[in-house]
C-alpha cells in the first residue's frame, strides 16, 4: 500500500527554517522528522538529520511515531540536543492519509494517551516524550486558536510554548476549501488558552493576527441548538461554528429542526448581523476562516438600523471592521 508520501513546497520548508534560525544554531542540533515523507525538511546540509515515516515505501526508517514514541527508536541519545522538523499528517481533506486510515486492510496503531480528534494532534504530543529543545511544524492553526482544540494538547502545551510563527494558506496544498496553516516553532515551556489569545500571529500577507484584538459573535448568542433555554422564540438558525463553515452553511431556516437554534426576540438583529456577515465573508482574508464570527458590538448597535437597511452603511461597517487586512470589498 502506498500510504502517499507527500510534497511540501519548498517555499514552505524555507520558511520553517528562517523562523529557527532567529532562535536556534541550528548546525547545533539533530534534526528529526517523525513522518517525513518525501523528506523535503531534510534536503539541507546538515551534519546529522533522521527522516522516520510508517510508509514502507519512503526511503527512511520504517516506525510509526505514534507508538510508544522514544528517542531509542531513532538511535538518538538522551543528551543529544534536538529539533524536530516536518509538516505531519492531519484529518483534513488535504491530509495525504486520511484516506488510507479509512482503509480497513490497514491498521494505524496510535498510543491510548496520543489519541486525539485529529491525527496532527497526535503527533504533537507524541513530540513531547522526545524532549526536543524546539519543534517547528506545520499544523492547521485551529489547534491553537480553537479552545476545544487547544485543551486538547495536554501534554503538549504543558511542557512547550509557541516561541514564533508565520500563518500560510492551505492553497499551496489544495485549491478548494482554503483555511489557515500555520508554521508553528515551539520551544520547551508552557502555554494556556491567555497565550495563545494575546499571541501575534504574523501571515503572509504582511499583516498580523490577533485573537484578542476582536469580539466575538458568540458572547451575544447561542450557536448551538439552545431551545430550553429560549421560551419564546420568533425564528430558526443553522448552527455556527467558524467563519469557514458560515461560508457552506445556510443562516436562516424556513422549517425548525431539533438541530436548530432558537432566535428570540431580542437577539434576532445579531442573527440578522450572522446573514449579513456571511455575504462578505468570501472576501475577507483566509487566515480568518476558523475564527468566530467578528464584530464590533458598539459600533453595531450605534448604526443597527441603518445596518440592517442600508447596503452601503454596511460595507463601510465591515470595511473599518476589517482594517489594515487585504479584503476584496467592492
């Protein structure tokens, strides 16, 4: 079976590499990567690197990096100063293996304290036990910025900290369905939920992300079926999550579903906001995608009248909401 050794751009690789070498003497260290595929993270000179991949059919050694991971399995030593390198595999529709772990001739064992919602998860805290001085990976970046996500690390974001980053688009691996991949270097540390909020995320559009230099439509509303908590309600809505899935998903429902959220009177402008907001959300940059929806709660309810009824008051809204991000507003 081939499991689908993969390719990244090398344009991808020179960026991991620019974000260690601000921090690290790299020349200093081993070089590992865990699930190197076509080993493009250990194409450069260097004086000792160790590509390791569970596909047979990759020129390297054959180990699956979530069982009982230890750097013996790599012939490293335990004060060997280390980096680990590499973009692994997730659960997403341009994961290489997704696929092939759906195939029922093929077992992947994963470690009961590794396991996670997301193969990339796994591979994360997998790196722990290694005890490598920095990691710099590829992983979607809604490990971090979802909260769901990120209680999921555990391990991981008890014992590293995101050091530095760069936010790329997942169009350099697939055209549909764009969304935020980040080149994360940690270094050993710890992190909370705080962190990664206040964290500056620059991207590769020359700007910067910050969680918390906005608010968030779900401090105003439910987005999830909430009908014992609303007595009398006027309408229904499709259930939310990101930005991402607003884009697929419908807003308002004609027929209430038990999946639906109730809308009660004196939320209904802020569901009439989620319409609207939807209509502008193709243009604005990738790197929002899996955030929440955003907005600016004084400026919305200083104008909501003319929000809801005016087309042109609500460009200028979402352009001044957007500001300083490259948005293709007409």
């Amino acid at each position: 079976m081939n499991l689908g050794a993969y390719y990244t751009p090398s344009y991808l690789v020179d960026c991991a590499y620019r974000l260690l070498r601000k921090h690290a003497n790299i020349e200093n260290y081993t070089l590992l990567d865990t699930a190197c595929g076509n080993k493009e993270f250990l194409k450069l000179k260097h004086p000792r690197k160790i590509g390791a991949d569970i596909d047979p059919n990759c020129d390297a050694l054959m180990i699956n990096a979530l069982v009982n991971p230890k750097r013996e399995n790599y012939g490293i030593s335990q004060d060997e100063p280390l980096i680990i390198v590499g973009n692994p595999p997730y659960n997403d529709r341009t994961s290489f293996i997704k696929q092939d772990i759906k195939n029922k001739d093929f077992i992947f064992e994963i470690d009961n304290d590794l396991k996670a919602r997301d193969l990339g998860i796994s591979f994360l805290k997998s790196f722990v036990a290694l005890k490598p001085a920095f990691i710099c990976v590829l992983h979607p970046l809604s490990y971090l910025i979802k909260e769901a996500n990120f209680k999921q690390l555990k391990l991981f974001k008890d014992h590293y900290r995101l050091l530095d980053a760069l936010v790329v688009s997942s169009k350099y691996f697939t055209k549909s369905n764009e969304f935020p991949i980040v080149i994360a270097l940690y270094e050993q540390g710890r992190m909370d939920y705080g962190y990664i909020r206040r964290f500056i995320f620059p991207t590769d559009c020359g700007t910067t992300l910050c969680l918390n230099d906005f608010d968030y439509i779900d401090n105003y509303v439910d987005k999830y079926p909430n009908a014992k908590k609303v007595s009398a309600c006027v309408g229904y809505f499709f259930p939310m999550r990101d930005i991402n899935a607003l884009k697929r998903n419908k807003t308002f429902l004609n027929v209430p579903s038990e999946n639906a959220v109730c809308i009660s009177q004196d939320k209904l402008i802020y569901y009439q906001y989620i319409h609207y907001f939807k209509e502008i959300a193709p243009k604005i940059p990738y790197y929002f995608g899996n955030l929440d929806i955003i907005i600016d709660h004084f400026a919305f309810l200083e104008m909501k009248d003319a929000f809801l009824k005016d087309k042109r008051a609500r460009l200028e809204y979402f352009k001044k909401l957007f500001q300083g991000h490259p948005c293709e507003f007409d």
